[in-house]
C-alpha cells in the first residue's frame, strides 16, 4: 500500500453505488394445462373387477346363473350352459371404465377451455401491468432521481457519524506536527483540530488532526505516519499496525487519511491540496484523485532498518 492512505468507508462506499429499490414485477399468470382423465378412472374398474373375482371364488360358483343352452350326454346326465352373475359384471365393466372415461374427459375438457378464456383475460390484464412498472422504472433510475437518492443516503450516513471529544490526556507530538498544523490551519481554518479523542474507553484514540464540519457532520481523521519512534527506535505505522484503530474510525463514519513523514515534511502544501480533493469527494462525491508523489509504506523490519540509518533525519 502507498502512501498518501485513505480509507473511506465501507458502508459510504456502498450507499453511493446503491440503486433505488423498485417494486417487484407483477406475477405472470399460469398458462393452464391440459389434462386426461386421471389414474383413478383406470383404478376403479380394475379394483371392481378385482372383487367380482373374489366374490366369486368365495361363493362357490352359487348365485345369478342364466341358462342359454341346456341338453343332456349320451349317458343321459343333463348339462346346461349359462352365464353367472359375475360373467355379466365382467363383460360390463370395460363399458362402464369407457362411460366413466368418457365422461371425465369431457368435464376436464369443458374445465380447460373456461380456464384458458379466463387466463387470456388474466394474461391481457397482466401486459398492462408490466407496462406500467416499466415506466415506473424507468421513471425511478432517472439520473437526478439516483442522485438525489444516493445523496439522502450519503446525508443520512454522515449525520449518524460519532463526533469527537475534547482530548483528556497528554500524547506526544510528531517531528513535523506542528509546522504541518500551521498549513492546515491555513488552508482549512477553523474546521482543522489538533486537540480531540475519539472512543469510549480508557484510553481513546487521538488524531494527529482532525477535520471537522460539525454542521454537515464530515469528519476527517488526518495522520502522520512516522517509521519508527525517535526516541527509542520503536517500528511504528507499518503495514497492519493501525489497521485496527482505522477500523474504529470507519465504524463510526470517519475517514481516514495517513501521509508519510517525508511528504509532510517535503511537500506540506501538497498535502493539503490532497486533502481538500478528498474533501470535495466526501462533499460532492466528485472522482478523488491522488495528487501528491506515492510514498510506499513500510514493513516492521523495514522500519528496524530505518531507524540504524537514521533515515529521519535525512529529509
């Protein structure tokens, strides 16, 4: 990651690429289907047919007999041909399966055709209504209607942002602080501190500096990042170490931006200029641009590296 850092957040990120909610699209009516007559028609005759043979084998052939044909053998026993009652409801039931067909089939016939003259209606009803919606989408993603509505949001996320305290606690100052506060000043008037905390903890953060519109509730957390602590050596700033306290920041609608000492100390007025653009991106959601020479920020061993060559005290 290069410096000059900026770390806006998130949830501004995502409000000002969101798009109106829409109503949702009117459902389609179900085209309907043609159906057979159902299994239960092939069933019941089978089922019927099923019992007769039951009944049959369980009374022993004894019930309805009609003779057709009767006569007797050579050896005078008398025969007779008939059928018995079960034979009949035999032969009827394929005629009673086809009636019952048949009359199925023609009530689903006369239910689909009542069902399609119904769904053409629907379906006429529904076209209307489709185009409507699209002209209210239409009317919804308009340009100034988006923008309008991304602004709302921007608006309402900033108004929810957490403002500072006064700072109740000494903190040591950095090698160019306070000529960078001269320029800040300056360049941003009363809107740049160097005198608030941020947090509800025993010890909260405190920026280098902040920017403050307390009006529009825009606030700016403005760093410093020193490789390594002058005093002592101690590596400070590299890549991950702060990436919990910028996260702190975010969270409460803070945007943070970090310079590497060398460009404060190189290029103050630069500095603020990339500010000020960062300030017009977070105000008019305008393109933000870097302005100001990259700087690479460093790793811990690179900052333990810095500190034996004395590299502050080189610019």
């Amino acid at each position: 990651m290069d410096y000059p850092i900026i770390k806006i957040p998130d949830r501004l990120i995502q409000v000002r690429s969101s798009i109106i909610p829409v109503p949702p699209e009117p459902p389609k009516p179900i085209e309907p289907k043609k159906k057979s007559p159902t299994r239960l028609i092939i069933i019941i005759p089978i089922i019927i047919i099923f019992f007769i043979v039951i009944a049959n084998l369980t009374s022993n052939n004894q019930g309805l007999f009609i003779p057709l044909t009767n006569g007797s053998t050579s050896d005078g026993r008398e025969y007779s041909f008939g059928l018995r009652g079960w034979h009949i409801l035999l032969a009827l039931s394929p005629f009673v399966f086809f009636l019952l067909f048949r009359k199925r089939g023609f009530k689903l016939e006369e239910k689909y055709r009542a069902d399609c003259l119904k769904y053409e209606k629907k379906l006429i009803g529904y076209k209307k209504e489709v185009a409507k919606h699209l002209k209210i989408i239409n009317e919804i993603n308009k340009a100034e209607n988006l923008k309008a509505h991304r602004e709302k949001l921007s608006q309402d996320f900033f108004y929810a942002s957490t403002e500072p305290d006064l700072l109740r606690r000494e903190v040591n100052k950095g090698k160019y602080e306070d000529l960078f506060f001269k320029y800040l000043s300056k360049y941003f008037g009363t809107k740049i501190y160097n005198n608030l905390q941020l947090g509800y903890f025993e010890n909260p953060y405190v920026p280098d500096f902040s920017y403050c519109d307390h009006d529009r509730k825009i606030y700016i957390d403005i760093e410093i990042d020193e490789p390594y602590v002058l005093t002592t050596g101690e590596p400070i700033h590299y890549i991950g170490k702060d990436d919990n306290r910028d996260a702190y920041f975010s969270e409460n609608g803070w945007t943070v931006i970090r310079f590497a000492e060398k460009q404060i100390a190189n290029y103050p007025l630069k500095c603020c200029k990339q500010i000020e653009s960062l300030i017009q991106h977070l105000y008019n959601n305008v393109s933000l641009e870097i302005t100001i020479e990259k700087k690479p920020q460093w790793t811990k061993s690179q900052a333990e590296e810095f500190y034996f060559s004395k590299i502050r005290n080189k610019y």
